[in-house]
C-alpha cells in the first residue's frame, strides 16, 4: 500500500511517490501521513504523492492550493515544477490575496526564480473557499497541489484519523471530490 511505498522511499533515495486514486481516502491519507512521520526520522523530511486519475490530462494550468498561512511553500513549488514539465502555468489560490505572500520565505523565492527561468506564468487568486473552487473547475485543471499540515504524531507516534485534523481536511475533499491529478505534499 501507500504506507510501503512511502516507506521504501528513503532507500530508493525519492521523495516522490506516484500512485492511482484510492479507493478509500481516509484511510489512505491517514496511512500516507503515518509513513510520512515515520520516514522523517531517516531523514525524509518530505514526501510528495502524486495521485493521477484515469482519464485525458487537460491543457489547464496547474492549480497549488494553500490553506493556511503557515504552508511551507514546497507545495507551490512542486506546482511551479509540474508546471513547467507540462509547458503550462500556475494558478495559486488562497482564502485571501496575500496568503501566498506569507508563506516559507525561501520556498517561494525559488519558486519564482524557478519560475522566471523556465518562463511559467504565476498568477495569485484568492477565494474564501479554495478547494471547493478546485473541486468545481477540476476537469479543466490536469493536477492540484497542496500541502498536508499539521499531520504531526500523535500518542505512540500514531496519527490521529484523518478526517478529524482540520490540516488534514482539505487534500482529503480533494481526494474524494476532484476529478484532476491531485499532488499532496507531506512535510
């Protein structure tokens, strides 16, 4: 399962892991986050898991949803890297104009030096509600990135369930509800 895979992962020397839609979400987030904190005490401080649908990959751009304000940027990164693999652009969207502004400092500026120097369009947008935005454009978006937060352990260095962790609401809505590739960053 997920958990394997995301366990090999420090061996193989990948922090990217590529894998079909789930047939249970929360069961396999909570999985996916469990592996994540175990494999960042060998030294995988990140995972990213690329969930890739089964159907025609549209030309839109591709999508880094931020939640909160205290993302750690890579998610709008790892956009800005598909974004050029797949010759499109990157559509960031936050609850508010400035959230992506107050995101990890060094995260961003290398995503638009990255930027810069493979030419991908970065636009800022913002709604109230991100991912229900994500969730009603999706089968125009090929793939939507977001970062999995507060996915810390919890007693026994077990994580709670899934569903329950307001970090953890948003990439499960996105699992269950968007038709697009979904990229979830664990970090």
């Amino acid at each position: 399962g997920i958990g394997g895979a995301i366990a090999a992962a420090p061996d193989l020397q990948s922090s990217i892991v590529t894998c079909g839609s789930p047939r249970h979400p929360k069961k396999w987030l909570a999985e996916a986050i469990q592996a994540s904190v175990d494999v960042a005490g060998r030294g995988l401080p990140a995972v990213a898991i690329d969930v890739l649908r089964d159907r025609p990959v549209p030309a839109g751009p591709v999508m880094a949803i931020a939640q909160e304000p205290d993302d750690t940027g890579y998610s709008a990164l790892l956009a800005v890297g598909l974004a050029a693999v797949l010759g499109t652009s990157v559509q960031m969207l936050g609850p508010g104009l400035g959230h992506f502004h107050r995101l990890h400092d060094d995260a961003m500026q290398i995503a638009h030096q990255f930027a810069d120097t493979r030419a991908v369009p970065l636009v800022m947008g913002s709604d109230p509600s991100p991912v229900d935005w994500l969730i009603q454009q999706s089968g125009e978006i090929p793939v939507a990135v977001t970062g999995v937060l507060h996915a810390t352990a919890g007693r026994r260095g077990k994580v709670a369930g899934a569903r329950k962790d307001e970090g953890t609401r948003p990439a499960l809505r996105m699992l269950e509800d968007a038709e697009c590739d979904v990229t979830l960053v664990l970090d």
